[in-house]
C-alpha cells in the first residue's frame, strides 16, 4: 500500500530548507550584451539553460549569449555559449546527443557540454539521463558539480485564495505543471504538509484529491491556465472509477518567472500557496555535465565555474552589476515583453496588483559565489549537504507516486562530484593565506 507524502518526508531534512546562505564578493564585471564575441579562439563550451534569474551571475560572467570580449568567462578563458531551452527532456537529448559524440571525439559540436536545472528536481532527471547513457559506459555518467544560485520565491504553487485560507479547500483542485519536476514539488510539499492527498493519473479526476494536467514547461502549465484549458476525465474515488464523467478546469499552476508574472498580468484570481520564498534551500539551480569530458578538461571547467562565482559575486555587492547582468538576461532569454527591467525587478521579487486586484509576490531569486557552494554541498566538516537532502527528499517523493514509471533514482554519491568546487576552495584559501 502506498503511503501518504507526509510520511515520505523526513522532518529533519525538512528542516534544512529554510536554512538561508552566506555570501562574498570579488571583482570585474562583463561588458555589455552588444560587446562582439571575445575569445573564439577558445573551443566552445555550449550550457543550455531556462530562463531563470537564479543565473544572473551566469549571465554577467559571460556578457551576452556568448562569452564577449573582457567578460570574466573571456577572462578565464573560456568561450562560453548560453542557450535557453525550457523542455528538460531536450536537455537530456541534447547531453545524450553530445556523449554518445564524445565516444567517437574529444570536442563533441552536437548537444551540450552542460544543462541547469532545478536541484530538487534532479533524481528524475538523473535516472532517465543515465539509464540513456549507460550504452556508452559509466564513465558517460551525469553528474551534478556546482550550483548557480537559488529560486527564492518566484518557483511557486500558484492556487486559488480559498486554498490559502483553508487547504482542505484544495480537494477537487486541477493544477497545471511540469509533472515529477522541481515546481510539481513545491505542491508536493504543500499537500505533505497539510496531510492532503495527490492523484498522480492525469488521466482521471478524485474530487477527494489534488489533481494534474501534465504542461510541456512552465510557461505551458501558465497558458493553460490562462486560456481556461478544461477536459472531460473519468471520475475516482481513492483509485476506483466510479463510473461518471467530469468536465474539470485548470485552477491552479505550478511555475516560475514568467510563468507567475503572466498569470498575474494576463488573467489574476491566483494567490502564492507556497514558493521557494519559504522553503530557503529547496531550488538550487544546479549545474550538471559529462563525466568523462569534464574529467579530461578539468582546467575548462574550473576555469568555467570560477567565472560564474565571480560574477555571482559581483551581482550580489553591486547594483551595477545585477543592471548588467539584466540586460544580458533579456538577450539570452529573449522573452517577448520582457526588457532588462524586467528581469532586474523579477530578480529581486516584488509585490503586485493582479489582473483582478488580488495581492501577489512575484518573482524571486539569488545567485551563489563560491562561498555559497561551499555551503550548499556541505564541504565545511560536520555541515548539512543541503543538494543532498532535497534530492533525497523529492526523489523519494516521486517513487513513492510513481512507483511504476520511476521506481528508483541514482544516489547521490554516484550523481555528485564537489571536486571542482573543492579544487577552486583550495586555490581561494592560497590566495588569501598568509
């Protein structure tokens, strides 16, 4: 018998999600998106990523939406390429693509060298990834090697007041979203919290429980909530079809900036359930790669992520640098309507007016230097390896719904490697020793 998501989640390793972080600062910031191409002479390094403000530091690392001259990614030598992709299963594609390359050649020029993803959402992603790539051979392996920043607020549950105020009012509920995936968890949370109960077949309606419409991406979940999207589905009662039929739309969504910004501006009548604003540690936007390349460019990718630290660094003590850091991210994203103010403003997160004149917080987020890593991924002896525990939380979540279609997930140990991070930690600390 499968038991409830309360009793999935470990109340300790809850606990440290509301731990927030610590933070540094360093110099030189990029130049702007319209500074030409700056280090071509380098072999391209291409990161797919969504459009996600956790990655500002990214952003002003690399100038534009590739590394331009005098970025700092320039600066270290490495000529970087941001491409947004929403749909996570095209980023496996796309790291599967480049591997199965990688086994006839050293400099792959199909897929990806690296995807960012949501960390809590990890384990799924993971386990389809390296069961794709265990044709090539274990040292194909995905892994998991730094964290760019954290959603803080703008990932959310996004629902209707009356769930706020009484949660059982959620019962019956139709919540569009990216299904077993970083925001899907988010409601996970809410409902263990709350002892209530998931329906995990998108195929049928339990007005007793929380229901599903599986979206492509996040901006698809926010869509479908904004057309009305409805659908006629068989009626159950704890997993047994009654025998009638329900005509049920979409009253709630799982996303993120801009998903929630678009719900907000185009339709309203949704409040913030529960968001990454709560949960500090939850969403950590982290950064996955191949094994075997990143093993034999070891240097590049050091060189990559001292980079990203840096301008992290820069965005968090300068003004002027989350200004540039937006202007880059309207370039890279190329969102219609959304200009550099947008995403400085979303970045930060902010409190609006909805289309109704509903009350809502939007937006959201923060970047991690190096210091932060070093914390995230517990490297200080004796700390909390908070990746660690969200991915085990959330994994564990997503056996226990859906224990046919992803019966297990890779330990962490297998899908981890701090040795970058350890490596740059190192070379810190000579820096500023005696």
């Amino acid at each position: 018998m499968r038991i409830t998501i309360k009793e999935v989640i470990s109340r300790a390793l809850l606990a440290a999600l509301a731990i927030g972080l610590v933070s540094t600062s360093s110099e030189s910031l990029a130049q702007t998106p319209a500074a030409p191409a700056g280090c071509a002479d380098k072999p391209e390094v291409r990161v797919l990523v969504w459009a996600w403000n956790a990655q500002m530091g990214a952003m002003l690392a690399t100038g534009g939406p590739q590394a331009v001259k005098g970025s700092l990614m320039c600066r270290n030598g490495v000529n970087l390429k941001l491409i947004r992709q929403d749909d996570s299963g095209k980023m496996q594609e796309s790291l599967v693509a480049f591997a199965t390359e990688l086994a006839k050649t050293p400099n792959p020029t199909d897929g990806a060298h690296f995807v960012v993803i949501m960390g809590d959402g990890a384990a799924t992603f993971l386990k389809g990834l390296n069961d794709a790539l265990k044709r090539l051979g274990p040292e194909y392996t995905g892994k998991v090697i730094a964290s760019l920043g954290y959603s803080r607020g703008e990932d959310k549950f996004m629902g209707l007041p009356a769930w706020k105020t009484d949660p059982k009012a959620a019962k019956g509920g139709l919540v569009a979203g990216v299904l077993r995936d970083g925001d899907w968890n988010i409601a996970m949370k809410w409902l263990g919290d709350h002892d209530l109960c998931n329906n995990a077949d998108e195929k049928t309606y339990d007005p007793g429980c929380l229901n599903w419409v599986a979206a492509g991406d996040y901006v698809d979940a926010a869509e479908k909530y904004i057309a009305g999207y409805c659908e006629e589905r068989p009626v159950v009662t704890k997993g047994k079809r009654t025998g009638e039929k329900k005509k049920v739309c979409v009253n709630g969504v799982v996303t993120w900036t801009p998903g929630d910004v678009s719900v907000a501006t185009k339709k309203g009548g949704l409040v913030s359930i529960l968001s990454t604003k709560e949960n500090q540690t939850q969403m950590p936007a982290v950064v996955i790669g191949i094994d075997k390349w990143m093993k034999a460019n070891r240097q590049t990718v050091e060189q990559m992520l001292s980079a990203f630290f840096e301008g992290a660094a820069e965005v968090k003590k300068s003004p002027a640098a989350l200004k540039k850091a937006a202007e880059v991210s309207a370039v890279v994203y190329h969102e219609s309507g959304a200009g550099p103010d947008y995403w400085e403003k979303y970045y930060k997160g902010y409190s609006e007016k909805d289309k109704t004149g509903l009350s809502i917080e939007l937006g959201g987020s923060a970047v991690n230097d190096l210091a932060d890593d070093v914390v995230v991924f517990g490297l200080k002896k004796g700390s909390t390896n908070f990746f660690a525990a969200t991915y085990k939380i959330f994994g564990d979540i997503v056996v226990n719904q859906y224990p046919e279609l992803v019966p297990s997930y890779p330990p962490v140990g297998e899908i981890l490697d701090t040795s970058y991070i350890e490596a740059l930690t190192k070379k810190a600390a000579g820096k500023s020793g005696p």
